[in-house]
C-alpha cells in the first residue's frame, strides 16, 4: 500500500460507512507537545488507522502509530532513543449518556462542531501517553552502566588474561640473569 499522509481531521460518520483504512505518515513536525518535552524531535510516526462500525453498530476509529522518542537517560543524563508504539480504538461521541454506554474497549473521542476528530491531537495524545516515566538506556549502552563497570574491573582481581602469555618469556629472564 503507498504511505500517504494521515489526514489531520477524519469525520467518523462518513469514513465508517466506506470502511476507510489509512497507511502513512504523520510528521514529526507536527507533534509540538511531544518535541517540546523531548530531547529531540521523534522520528515521523509510521500510522495505520482504521474507520468503521462493528458488530454492535458502534463507529469506531482504530490503529497503531509507532515512532521513536528521543529522550535523557536519566543514568548517564545523554540522549537515548526509545521506541514507541501505541495502538488506540477511539469510538466518537457527542454527549456524557454516550460516554457511559460505551464498550471498555473503546475510549470515547469528542467530535467537533462539524463533526469531525481531531486525528493528528489524539495520536499525539497516545503517544504522549506512551512516554516511559524514567527514561534511559539498555544497560550495554548506558555511559554510566559502563563507567559502574570499569570500577568494577579495579576492584575485581587480576584477570587470568594479564598473566604473562608466554610462560617461556619467565624463562628466558631467569637465563638472562
Ligand atoms: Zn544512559
């Protein structure tokens, strides 16, 4: 399928009907919230979204985004690249009575005045969601991991390694002298 660009507003009622499936891309530059508490501007989020009614009649807005975060270790305090991958079923709604009627496995999603969903607003809702609340690196990748472990190798006694390799080279000292 060729990757388009999600649009920014999606009207549910009118998208359900055809079963209205999209594959592309959301720019990062158009995720302001998410950069600004970010280290870096993410990667442009790969999305798939989905519109249409299911069994019980319920519209329903679906799909996936996935991205990559850039964010402060919160170890070594350097930048660290986390993937993100969200997946959300947002079923529209225009009153509190809806809301409560509403399946668990939706979340309901308010329209606008012309009926419409905000979809660039609530995938960066999801994604915003989807922040790890400490942050940091794998611990092979870690500075500080790496620092903690060079201390460690001070410590610990004289690997076998750095015994001499050559037993003769003791030899031939011994000769010498
Ligand atoms: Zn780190």
């Amino acid at each position: 399928m060729q990757k388009v660009r999600i649009p920014v507003t999606l009207n549910p009622a009118r998208c359900s009907q055809r079963h209205l499936r999209y594959e592309g891309i959301l720019p990062s530059k158009v995720l302001k919230r998410v950069n600004g508490i970010s280290a870096g501007d993410c990667k442009d989020l790969d999305v798939s979204v989905e519109c249409g009614v299911d069994v019980q009649g319920i519209v329903y807005l679906s799909g996936k985004a996935v991205t990559e975060l850039t964010l402060i270790c919160q170890r070594c305090m350097e930048p660290v690249k986390i993937p993100v991958a969200v997946e959300f079923a947002f079923s529209p709604v225009t009153d509190d009575s809806q809301i409560d009627e509403l399946p668990d496995a939706y979340e309901p999603v308010e329209l606008d005045e012309n009926g419409e969903v905000q979809l660039h607003q609530i995938i960066e809702d999801e994604v915003l969601l989807a922040f790890p609340i400490v942050p940091g690196h794998d611990n092979d990748s870690c500075n500080m991991a790496s620092r903690d472990m060079s201390v460690g190798k001070i410590a610990a006694p004289k690997p076998a390694d750095e015994r001499p390799k050559n037993p003769f080279a003791v030899l031939d000292t011994l000769k010498r002298n």
